[in-house]
C-alpha cells in the first residue's frame, strides 16, 4: 500500500488530534516524510511528542485559518491528509461562528493552498452527519438528508467545495465520511469528549457513564485501525474512476448505546472486577443527535479494495488496553 508513497512527502493537518496523530504515526512508520500542521486547540502535544525526533517528522504550528500557515504548511507536499477541524454537534451549536471558520474558512484555505502548491492529492475528513434527518439505513452515499447541526452543514460544505476544486481546478480530491471513530489517543476529557473515551474514563474512576436517552439510539462504532487503512488507500489508490468522491468508513454494523455500556464494563472487568457493578444512569436525548446511523461500506470495498479488520469487540479489546495503561 505504501510503494505509491515512497519518497514522496504527505501533510497531515490537525496530526495532533486522534485521527491525524494516528495517520502521522502509520505513514511515519513506513519511512514516509511526514508533515504535521496543528494549532493544538483540542490536539495534544502529547499525542506527537514521539515522532519529533523522527528525521522524516515535521511539525509546524499554525492554524488553518491563516492562508499564510496553510500555504506554508503545502510547501514542497504531495499529498494531504486533511483532518483539522472542530469537531463535535454539541461544540457547534454552543458556538458556530467558530466552528464555521475552522471547518469551512480553513477548509477552503487549505484547497487554495493544495492548489497552489500542485499538490496531487487532498483526502480530508468528511462526516457521517452529513446524512442529517435521512432515515434509511445503511445510509449510501448518494442518498442525504438535512444537516441537524451547524457541523454538519460545514462537513456538507466541505464536500462541495472538494468537487468544485476538482471541477475548477483540477485538484484530485476524496472525502471520508467518519462513522463514529474510536481507539487510542482519542480524547477522554473536555466538555465535548466522545462517547467512548468518556465512558472508558467514568468506569475507570468508577463513576457512573451518564447514556442520553434510553439507550436504544444506534451507531456503525469504528475501531482507528480501519480509518487508516482506508486513509491510505484514498491516498495511494491508482483507480481513476475511485477519485473526486466520497466515501463512507465504518464497519458496516451497529451497536446500541446499552450494548456499547456493557461491551465496555466486559472488557474493563477483565482489568479490575469490580467495575462489573458498575450502574449505568440515562438522562434526555440531546438535540441534534439522529437516532441510528449504519454505513454501507460496499462503494469503498468495490473501488478502494477495503476491508476493516476491526469489528466493535475487537476494536474495544485493544482501545481499552491502551486506555487501561495511558490514563
Ligand atoms: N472522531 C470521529 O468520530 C469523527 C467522526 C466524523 C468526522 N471526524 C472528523 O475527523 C477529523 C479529525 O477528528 P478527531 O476526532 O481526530 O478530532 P481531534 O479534535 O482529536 O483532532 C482535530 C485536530 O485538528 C486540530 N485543529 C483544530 N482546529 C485547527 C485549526 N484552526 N488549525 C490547525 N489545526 C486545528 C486540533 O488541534 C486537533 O489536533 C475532524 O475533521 C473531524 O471533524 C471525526
């Protein structure tokens, strides 16, 4: 999968994050010259700290919504992975105005940049809230609903922008609408922390995990390792007919809230028994959450080859070692 990359250099923004410290961690793995743009509003130093004395490593600290920084940051790549952005529905409707510069400003600075610099290809972050009220499950890509959040409506704008670029410009792009990530380094503190994370965390300190709702709402979880294989392939892909799209990544499976509760006390318990006893509390449902999601993965295993490893219990099996060592 790597061959299409060797001496050629990929930028990974927001590679300070979950995802993007991930990408950075797996291409710098395969000896490939590694760029990391970051601002660190919610990545961590941390997340990085071991690939900065790595030759092939290059951080710069900047901000998408500088043309300046993005411009810089483009400067002899070939290729990007775009992750920066804010994510979270919560975050965005507490605070659109900046999530819209982030995500939508930013985003089109990046494809200015990308553009101006001939970069060959932009793969970038998409979301699985782009599917808004739409209610048919598996969602499949052609098929969206209304944006229920101001997130979604930037995520939405995102893929927009990345088909005009290639209309107008040229400029190869691929959009990876996320179902639900999860694994290591994903962030367990803040106001707007992800709902794995925030329950490993609760059932280590051995507080109650609080389920929005009756916990019958239902996600297409998705373990970090599929997400960077299926990074890596939109970036190396040689199928013509697979560029200037998006795609769903997932699973292709669902898991309900109680589920995903008890999954976790399972594999934690293993660590400390006592965690087993552990209740679980519900409150209401918060606004702009859509009650099920469920990807088709069926467009990225026919033109992208993919094939994630990773099912739900395998994929919490190996977040909750890490957590259990890193928290
Ligand atoms: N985690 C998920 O389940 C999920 C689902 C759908 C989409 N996504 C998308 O995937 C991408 C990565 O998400 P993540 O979960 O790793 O989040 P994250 O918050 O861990 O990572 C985002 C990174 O972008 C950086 N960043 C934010 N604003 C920036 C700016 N103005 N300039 C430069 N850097 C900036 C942050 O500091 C952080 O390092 C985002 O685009 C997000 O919207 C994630």
């Amino acid at each position: 999968m790597f061959q299409n990359l060797q001496n050629k250099t990929v930028l990974v923004t927001g590679g300070a994050g979950f995802i993007g410290s991930n990408l950075c961690e797996i291409l710098l793995d395969n000896n490939i010259k590694t760029v990391c743009l970051d601002n660190f509003s919610t990545g961590k130093r941390k997340n990085i700290e071991p690939f900065l004395s790595n030759p092939d490593f290059k951080l710069i600290e900047g901000d998408i919504r500088n043309l300046a920084d993005c411009k810089t940051a483009c400067n002899n790549v070939d290729y990007i992975l775009h992750e920066a952005a804010l994510g979270s529905v919560p975050r965005s409707i507490n605070d659109p105005i900046t999530t819209n510069d982030v995500n939508v400003s930013g985003f089109l600075n990046m494809l200015v940049a990308a553009k101006d610099a001939k970069v060959k290809r932009f793969v970038y972050a998409a979301s699985s809230s782009t599917y808004g009220d739409h209610e048919a499950l598996p969602k499949v890509e052609d098929v969206i609903g209304k944006p229920l959040s101001p997130y979604a409506i930037t995520k939405y704008v995102n893929e927009l922008y990345g088909d005009i670029f290639q209309k107008s410009y040229g400029l190869d792009t691929i959009g990876l609408r996320y179902f639900n990530v999860f694994g290591k380094r994903q962030d367990p503190d803040g106001a707007y922390a992800a709902v794995i994370p925030l329950f490993v965390k609760q059932f280590i300190n051995k507080e109650s995990p609080i389920i929005n709702g009756d916990g019958s709402y239902s996600r297409d979880f998705t373990y970090i390792d599929n997400v960077v294989q299926m990074n890596i392939l939109a970036l190396t892909t040689t199928n013509q007919e697979a560029l200037n799209t998006v795609y769903n990544v997932a699973y292709g499976d669902r898991t309900t809230l109680l589920q995903l509760a008890t999954i976790l006390k399972n594999n934690l318990s293993e660590f400390d028994a006592s965690i087993q006893d552990i209740d679980i509390k519900h409150r209401d449902n918060r606004v702009g959450d859509i009650p099920h999601s469920l990807a088709s993965i069926e467009k990225a295993k026919k033109l992208l080859n993919y094939n994630p490893k990773f099912d739900i219990n395998n994929g919490i099996k190996e977040a909750v070692k890490w957590y259990w060592k890193n928290l």
